[in-house]
C-alpha cells in the first residue's frame, strides 16, 4: 500500500475541570487526508480548503510532523498529503490536532505501523507544538485512541483511556478569534488550595462517573472553578449559553479547548438537539455568527476510510 | 433490640494526590463500641481504654454525635456507651472518625435506620468538628461505607464510593506527635497551578487505576507534589520509609490523614509484609517507637457484629 486515506476527528479539550488532562473525540466535524509514501525525502502539501494554510513543510502542521517521522527513520522516505480540512481552524476543536495526529497515524499506517501508539501520540505532538508552542496531547490522544482520554502526564507521556457511556456533545463554535496565547495569558499562575481541592473532587467525580455510567455523578462534577471564570471572559454569552443548556437539559459542558466553541454533554439525541436550539438563539440575540454541530463521542479516533 | 455492639475501623484519609477528598477502611485496627438504648435524654460514655479521653459528653466524640442524633429526634431518648479504643488517638488513622462513625451507625441502628447513610455521615461529622475543628468526612465515609470513598464535595455532601480491587495495606505508627492543627497551618493557601494540574491528573489516574484494577496505574499515580513535600517535613525518616518501601515493592504511598502514620499499599500480602520489615528498619535505625500493621482494605465499614 502506497496511499492511504484518513478521517481525523475534532476533538474536546481542557473537558471542564480536566484542563490541560482530559479531551473527548468527536463524530463531527472532522478532516480528511490522503496521504501518499514517496520514494525521496521531501514534503508536498496541498490544501483543499480555503483557509489558506501554509504549504512550506516546516511551517504546516501536517509537515512537521512527517519531517519528525522521516528524521527518525531516515532513507529515502518522504510523504505527499492531500488536506480537506472541515474543522475550522482556531475554533477551539481541535484543528491542528487532526492535521497532527492523521498525519502520525497515516505515516505509521504506509511504514507498516513500526511505531507504537505512544510514539504515535509523540509524532503527532510536535504538529501541536508547532500551532500552539506547547506539546499538549490532551487532543492529540482522543484523536488518535477515539473517547476520552486521560493525559495523567506528559513527561513521562502517560495515556489512559476512560471508558464512557455512549454521550452526546453539542458544540457552538462562535465566529470571533480567541487567541490561545491570549487565553493562556490570563490565567494566574498560582491558585488557591481550596480551589484546587475543589477541583480535584471534580476531576475524581467526573472520571468515576464516565466509568460507573452515573449521568447524575457525571452532570455534578463538571463544574470549573479555576480556568472557566477567567476564560470564559473571554467568549461574549458563555454565562448565559451554560445556564439555559442546563436549564434545556444538558449535563454540563464548559470552553472547548481554549475556546471559542463551546461544549455541552447531554444523555441523548434530542437533549442534544434542543441544547443546539438554546446556543443558536443566544447568539442570535447578541449578533455574533455561529456554527453548530450535535454529534456523539467518537470512539474510534482517526480512522482508515481507504488504502490503495 | 436495646443495645448493639459495633466494630469501627480504622481509616486512611488523605490518600497521597486525594488530599481531603479520599479515603480508605482498614480492616485493622479497629475499636468496638457497645451502645445502649436509654429511655432519658442523656449520654452516658464509659471508656475501657487507657487514653483518658473524656467522658462528658459535649468533649466526646461519639457523646456530641449522640447529641446531635438527639436533638433532632426529641424526646426522651438517650444513649449509653462503652468504648473500647484500640486506633490510638492522634495516630492519624481515623481514630476519631471510628468513635464518632460508630456512634451515628450504633444510634441509627437502635432506632430502626430511620436515617439515610448520607444523614448518618453528617451525624458522624459532628463528632469530626469537635476533634479537629473542622467537619471534614475523608475518614467519615470510608469508615462508615467501606472500601474508598470519594468526597467529591462537603456542601452540599457529595460521597461516592470507589471500586477497588483487593489492596494489602502496611501502616507504621512512629510514636511521635504531629498536631493536626501544626498539619493544617504548614500547608500554603496558595499552589502553582501546573501543580494542581499534575495533582489532578493523578487523582485521576488513581480513581481510574482503582477501577480499572490497573495496579501499575496506581503505582504511577500515587504521587502528591502539593502537600506531602511540606508535611512529610513533620515525620522524621519519611523519604527514606518512602523510598526503600517502593524498593520493597509496595505501589506507593504516603502520610496517612495528617500523620504521623504512614501508609503504602501492595498487591499481595507478602510483599506488604516485607515493606512492614522495611518500615520498621528505619525506625529502629532512628530510634522512634512504633506501631505497625499489615492489613487491607475492609470493604464493610462499621460492622454490628451483636445486638440484644
């Protein structure tokens, strides 16, 4: 097989009281990459959208990662990528992850998969590093392994995947630009022990309640008492979006990644979909441009569509 | 039935990164508490120990439990107890918790369980706030539930229990004093939040090793980087008990409650008795008495083992 072709997820990160440790795939929206093994080491990319993102290898995020791949085995091995991208980049959902992560894994499927899912992962976080200046894997694992990831470390890289009730996500991706240095600017560096404690009894309850499939333990501990107030700062509505998604029947939800979108996690589909209906109307009311999804959790993460 | 005699265990709370949200029964050491029905409104408190605790009521532990039970019933009911103490005081193994848990399940049984479990534990916390000062329930739950208990939060009381596979338990009591309120006062109110961050990751991966029966993730995650470096200050020869116990092959551990007790959990009872020898080397070497104990995880809580 000299040609594969992938889908690369959105993804969750920063899930409400797991910031910067926790991160949820999704169905919807996600790219499409067809990537093709060359026999000289060199990068061509070609961008099938109209964000016109960069092509130089060094500067795309699909690109640095198989220039990480190809300094590691070294030949004559190079790749050629066909991008679609169909997650919005900068809207909070996990775009640069997809590029990393389908990137990593098509490379490891056309090498005959040489590498393991950790150094899967660690590919793949150098595409993070080159969006964001810091090598998070909090979407990169979901992306990858599919459901909810928890990212319990990073150096040394330790993954594990929570199992989960089937759940549905609701997403409202506002049209305005929050930048994620910005949004990492204004967090204070330092925190009070009585909301750190706080919050990790969120962070256990929320773990305990995907994998005892408690919707109730579930809904009580997505609370954030530490990035949410000072983030959600930064997303006009969010206050009140959260309140009448809850009051609509959602089981919480919070800032996707560093924002804008915004995430709501409800017990089924039609939840899901009068949740969609409560975030389209307060953001018609204050004027600013949206796009909705109403998916699932993904539990397969990137995945294989085709290979020739 | 007008008397019953409970078996209340000892507890470890503050479980390593679970600072006052985790907590664990042991089998031993544990105190039996006999309680009578009386048909007056009054405590009557007789201790069978050496540890000259108090016997008005408003000082005792179990006696403002019994209070409290009384004040919201009426009436003209009272108790009588006897305790036999066999968790030392200031042991820092739930010594406290044990009279007070077994005062609230003893009252409730004799009156025919007309309190749910989370009214019991709040019953129980009264006697908590008289020896500590603060209504805190991490020994509370565990004692009274058995097995792990997540505290997730006191207000509004939030308890869930945690599955766990079997642990072995080594606890070593150096005969020193650590007042809690010196464990209380030595902790900063502030903490960097890439600690925090790395704190709820392994309260994660702890609650998440503890179900999934993943000894190893326990190990990795039974790490605290917030209050262990500054209490085990308090404890002569932790790092080095620590230390030479993970040689021994324990999974970790760490303070118990606020010390000066320490514990680490093993996956087999031989193992935690070679990290009992380890334990009680160092403390020979420096010259502190001790106490210790190979026990597990008593998946019961209190326990009526008579009643007529």
């Amino acid at each position: 097989m000299s040609t594969v072709k992938v889908k690369c997820p959105g993804t969750v990160a920063n899930l409400v009281c797991g910031f910067d440790i926790l991160g949820l795939a999704l169905h919807e929206p996600a790219d499409i990459m067809e990537v093709k093994l060359l026999d000289e080491p060199r990068v061509i990319i070609h961008n099938r959208d109209a964000y016109n993102l960069p092509t130089e290898p060094e500067k795309n995020v699909a690109g640095v990662v198989f220039l990480s791949v190809m300094e590691r085995i070294g030949g004559h091995t190079g790749f050629e990528v066909t991008i679609e991208k169909h997650i919005k980049p900068g809207s909070g959902i996990g775009s640069s992850a997809a590029s990393a992560a389908g990137a990593a894994v098509a490379a490891n499927h056309l090498l005959g998969n040489i590498f393991t899912s950790d150094e899967v992962v660690q590919f793949a976080m150098n595409g993070e590093k080159l969006a964001s200046g810091v090598k998070h894997a909090d979407n990169i694992a979901p992306c990858i392994l599919g459901g909810i990831s928890l990212i319990r470390s990073i150096h040394p890289l330790d993954i594990v995947s929570i199992p989960s009730p089937d759940l549905y996500v609701t997403v409202i991706h506002p049209q305005i630009e929050v930048r994620t240095s910005d949004a990492r600017q204004i967090l204070k560096q330092q925190v009070l022990l009585k909301d750190a404690i706080r919050q990790w009894g969120n962070i256990a309850g929320l773990v305990t309640g995907f994998m005892k499939n408690d919707y109730d333990l579930i809904g009580r501990s997505l609370e954030d008492v530490i990035i949410e107030p000072v983030r959600s700062i930064l997303i006009p509505g969010f206050d009140e979006v959260k309140r009448k998604c809850k009051e609509a029947g959602a089981l919480g939800g919070g800032i996707s990644g560093s924002g804008p979108s915004i995430f709501m996690l409800s017990k089924d589909d039609s939840t899901a979909k009068a949740v969609e209906s409560v975030m389209q109307e307060v953001y018609n009311k204050i004027g600013i441009d949206y796009h909705t999804y109403v998916t699932m959790i993904n539990k397969k993460g990137v995945e294989i569509v085709a290979g020739y």
